[in-house]
C-alpha cells in the first residue's frame, strides 16, 4: 500500500528499493526514508514492535538490528 499523498511522486534513494523489504508498509515514503535512516545510524541494541499490519517496518528493524 503507497500512503504518499495524491500527486506527490517520490524518487526511491537505493536504501529504500531495498529488494529485502518485501512486505508492504503502512508507511509513507517519507516516513520509511527518516525510520530507515534512524536504523541506519542508530543501529539500536533493541527494538520494540508494538502491534503490527502487515510487518513492513518489523522487516526493517530486523535488518539492522545488532546481532
């Protein structure tokens, strides 16, 4: 589900087409772009999920959480 609004078409950067994050986000591109790049620098040692759709942004925090 794309939840950008209507008209506005957002170039993907290459960390959000990220063949990984194949289930679908209740989340705009916007929003995915700042949480992915919150990931990304953060690399939190824990992260709490609470209540899921589909677990598009569960797939995410996954991927970089510390192994």
């Amino acid at each position: 589900m794309n939840s950008d609004p209507p008209g506005m078409h957002v170039a993907l950067p290459a960390f959000l087409r990220h063949s990984d994050y194949l289930l679908p986000w209740e989340m705009s591109t916007p929003e995915r772009a700042v949480m992915l790049q919150l990931l990304e620098t953060r690399q939190p040692e824990v992260a709490l999920e609470i209540g899921t759709s589909h677990g598009g942004s569960l797939q995410a925090i996954v991927a970089f959480a510390r192994t």
